[in-house]
C-alpha cells in the first residue's frame, strides 16, 4: 500500500514540476503569449463594443470570440510546442527520462485550461463593463464550463499535428487550420449572415458545434440539439485520439 501510495506521490509531483516547466516556458514566448491573450479581447472590443451591429450582439459575439480565444491556445501548445521539440531533439531526450508521456500530455492540457481562463474571464470583464452584457450567473458559468471542457478535441488535434509536422512547417500548417476554421464557423461574424450552403458546411468543424453549445446558453444557437454538438465533437476526440497514437507508435 506504502509503495503504491509513493508511485502515486511521486506521479502527482512529476505532473505538477511539467506542468510548471511547460507554462514558464510558454511564459518566455511572448510571440505566442501576448496574440495568445490580446487577440480575442481586442476583436471583440471592435465589433462587439465599439462597431456593434445591434443590442444582442455583445451577447453574441462574447460567446464566439470566447469561443475563438481558448481553442487557439490549446492548438498552438500541442501543434507547434510538440513540432519544435521533436525538432530540436527535447522530444527524443524526455523520452529518455523516467517520466510517462502523458505527463506532456496533462501539463500542456492544463496550460492551455489556464490561458483559456484568463482570456474567458479578460472578455467577461469586457463584456460587462463595457458592452452592458447581462446574464444570470449561472450562465456566466456554464459558458466557462463548456468552453474550458470543449478544448480538449482541439488539444488532440494540436497532438496529432505535433506528432505529424516537422517543426518548420508546423505555425504555417496550425495557423491554415485554426484562422479558416474559426472564420468558417462563424467565430468572427454571426453564422446567420452566411449563405446557407456556408451555414451547412460549418456543421463540419469542432469550432462551430462548442461555439453553438456555448450560444445554446444564452438563447442564441441555430436551433441543433445539444447531442449533435457533443457528438460531433465526440467524434473528433475519438478520431484524433487514434491518429495521435498511430503517429506516437510510428516514432516507437
């Protein structure tokens, strides 16, 4: 019992010494900290307050842009920080050391919840003090709570081009994926204001379906059931989950 509870002790304590490497490290790149953090907030300040197109769409545009704001950071952290460190040759001396792998996994899944908080709660504040957004409280949690638990296909997508891209092509490779996506699934402007054959082709990107889940909150989704949101993005961990784990056997 002894031992089991130290490999747990010990377990907990690697986790948490990864996990603090990993966000000081993220840290000291402010090319990706500061657009990370600022982006999100000064697009919704644009057209969200100050070039709004109408009293409900501070609302609207909070949820998208939230929306918007954490999955960025969940892809960068996975697609670019493990492209690099393959790269480089950290991905191969890490492998070298008695640390699980899903310590890498874990530490970056919680840098990005945490950056994915700090830029939720930068656009609460916005949209409160700034754009007169009033929601009950326990709305203010549930947008939070979905979009901190909606990240997670992301992070798997990241892991898979991590795993996949050479470190050179990897920002070039994330950012043709995540700017596209997030225009297409109506993260920058209301879904409504796309044709209808560009409203039906969102219904493919993991964007669109935790953006309609967090504007099914407020009153304001397309009218889909929650279960197709959940299980399109069901879909993609599981997919993801896969391919991640044919690319890490591959290297193996």
């Amino acid at each position: 019992m002894n031992t089991k509870a130290n490999n747990k002790v010990n377990l907990m304590r690697i986790f948490q010494v990864e996990t603090r490497i990993e966000l000081l490290k993220v840290l000291r790149q402010p090319g990706f900290t500061v657009p990370s953090l600022i982006f999100p907030v000064m697009f919704y300040v644009f057209f969200g307050v100050l070039f709004s197109m109408g009293p409900k769409m501070p609302a609207y545009l909070l949820t998208s842009y939230a929306t918007f704001g954490v999955i960025g950071p969940a892809l960068f952290a996975f697609g670019l920080g493990i492209a690099i460190e393959r790269g480089q040759g950290w991905y191969d001396l890490k492998e070298v050391f008695p640390m699980p792998f899903s310590a890498q996994i874990i530490s970056r899944i919680l840098v990005s919840l945490a950056f994915g908080g700090v830029i939720i709660l930068m656009l609460f504040t916005v949209a409160a003090t700034m754009a007169d957004v009033v929601l009950y409280r326990w709305q203010w949690l549930a947008i939070a709570a979905v979009l901190l638990f909606g990240i997670l296909p992301f992070c798997l997508i990241g892991l898979t081009l991590g795993l996949y891209l050479k470190a050179s092509s990897a920002p070039a490779v994330v950012n043709l994926i995540y700017l596209p996506m997030a225009f297409l699934s109506g993260l920058w402007i209301p879904i409504q204001m796309f044709p209808d054959w560009m409203q039906m082709f969102a219904m493919i990107f993991p964007a669109y379906h935790l953006s309609q889940l967090t504007l099914m909150i407020i009153g304001m989704s397309q009218g889909y059931s929650w279960l197709l949101h959940v299980g399109v993005m069901t879909a993609y961990i599981l997919v993801f989950l896969i391919l991640a784990k044919m690319a890490f056997n591959k290297e193996h």
